[in-house]
C-alpha cells in the first residue's frame, strides 16, 4: 500500500469507530510510526510503506480506534512550547493550564522584577537567591517544570500520591534540564511535608508560590465524560468524587501553613465551581484576588493571596 492508500484505510476506520478527527488522527499516527513530519508524508504519498510498516501503524490505529488517546499512544503532549512525555499514569497536560503558568508567571514578574531609571529589568538578588514553588498534584510535572524552565533561579517541589507518575515528572525535569532545582516528594496534597523538619515558626518548606490542577471533576459529570477521558487518564487525576471539590478544600485550608507572607495559592477548577469556590475562601485568610477565564470563557483559574 502507498502512504495515500494508507491513510484512507486508516481514515475509513477510525471514522467507523466514532472518533472525531479521523482524518488528522491517521497523519499523526503514520507521521509517529514512520518518525517524519506530515509534510513528508503528502510530499511522498504515492511510496509504497513496507509490510513491517503497515502491520506497526495499523496496530496503533486500532488502539487509536478503541479510543485510546492519541498522547498515550505516542508518549509525548506539548504544553507550553515544551514537549512533555505522558503515559497512563499522568493526566495529559491541557491547553487550558497553559493559563495557570502564565498567571504564576505573571505574579512572579510583578512582584520580584525591578525596572531602573533607564526602563532596565532586573530581578532582585532576594529572589535569585530564595524564590521558590510547590506544584501539588505534578502528575507530568508539565506545570512546574514549565515555571522552571522560563524562570532559571526558581526553585520548586513537586507533589504526587502516585509514584509512577513522580518519574514521569522526573523524566521530563531532565529533559528539560531542570532536575536539578526540582525536588520530587510523593505525598498525598501536603501530607508528606508535615512530617519532615519543621522550622522555628513549626512550618515547613515554606514557598512564595503554590499552585494545583487538582483532581476536581464531580461524580456525575465524571459519568459523562467521552470515552478517552474516562476509560483511559488516571482517574484519581480527574475526580475525587463527590462534588469533586474535596481536594480544593483541603489546598485552600492547608496552604497557608506552606506559603511565605503574602505568598500565593493558584489553581484550576471546574467550569461550574467558581461560586462554590469562593464560598470556601476564609477573607480572614485569603483575598480573592481573580478567577481567570480560559480561552472558551469558562472561570478557571482561582489566584488567592494570604492576607
């Protein structure tokens, strides 16, 4: 068979299996197996693909066509202008967390640049020196490590229940040579921390920035999800049961004991939490400062400050 004859083929299935974009679906799949870029494959679509070839790509499509997502199938999800490796035990990094860095990014700036009288920016040498993120819930890792990656002095911690998804996060820490200012903690939310060495004030790993994309989903709306969502990404990612706002609960109650004065909690939410979220913020401890909206419109993001 040719790559074009190929294709069809593949394109025919997956459309006959429900999945949505069968078309791109098929050139990502053949691009993945023959490791070439799509462009190859319409510049050479009348090659003809050896047996080997066709018996590993249509392997895949079938796995493509059972609803298997695709990011699992090739190992590897780009966030944020990086390429993160993603297996079954992480969440695969969405578009909509890309807000979530930049909005960490954003305080960052704000609060450690310095702009001198010739409109220079520098970062203050306190914040080379000691600027520091807790990442609860890594997964991937794809959220700090991008804070890493665009900040070269920030140091961070990363939190996981999951010990298969910690080296997936250490995997790609190294792959973007950030391993070295990143510790790797398995823990459920902050519980590991509050067993380790305490300092004068009784707190520990004391940070100026925490951020989450906890597990949020409710039960009922979990039931509903399209079939790559529910039957393949980690569930305990994805949903806590419930009303899906217990681990948000437990980030806002327990924050504060981990931040630095006036430091930051930001993290992700539900498309229909944000009222219930701000019902569970303490103004005796936290100011609101926003709920940012995603690209579609939806409330997303929560960035609280101690008071």
């Amino acid at each position: 068979m040719t790559i074009k004859e190929t294709l069809n083929a593949a394109t025919q299935k997956l459309k006959a299996n429900g999945v949505e974009e069968p078309r791109r679906d098929a050139v990502v799949l053949l691009s993945f197996v023959l490791n070439k870029d799509k462009t190859f494959l319409f510049a050479h679509d009348k090659d003809f693909l050896e047996e080997e070839t066709l018996e590993k790509f249509f392997s895949v499509v079938e796995r493509r066509a059972a609803h298997e997502p695709l990011q699992y199938i090739t190992g590897k999800q780009e966030f944020f202008n990086l390429e993160f490796e993603v297996t079954k035990d992480v969440l695969i990094p969405r578009p909509e967390t890309e807000i979530l860095v930049e909005t960490a990014l954003g305080i960052l700036d704000s609060k450690f640049k310095i702009q001198n009288s010739k409109e220079e920016i520098r970062w203050s040498q306190s914040a080379i020196r000691n600027l520091s993120v807790c990442d609860v819930g890594t997964g991937s890792g794809c959220i700090v490590v991008s804070l890493l990656h665009e900040r070269f002095f920030l140091r961070g911690v990363g939190l996981d229940i999951s010990k298969n998804a910690l080296t997936i996060a250490e995997r790609n820490a190294k792959r973007h040579v950030v391993d070295e200012r990143l510790t790797l903690i398995e823990s459920d939310c902050f519980s590991a921390l509050q067993n380790l060495n305490t300092l004068s004030d009784g707190r520990v790993f004391v940070f100026d920035l925490i951020v989450s994309n906890p597990p949020y989903i409710n039960e009922q709306d979990f039931q509903t999800l399209q079939s790559e969502v529910k039957d393949y990404e980690p569930r305990q990612a994805l949903t806590p049961g419930g009303d899906g706002l217990s681990v948000i609960r437990r980030l806002i109650k327990d924050a504060p004991r981990f931040l630095k004065e006036e430091g930051y909690l930001i993290f992700e939410i539900g498309y229909d939490q944000s009222n219930a979220v701000k019902e569970l913020v303490d103004e005796k401890v936290w100011t609101l400062i926003e709920i940012r909206k995603d690209l579609q419109g939806t409330r997303r993001t929560v960035v609280l400050k101690l008071v």
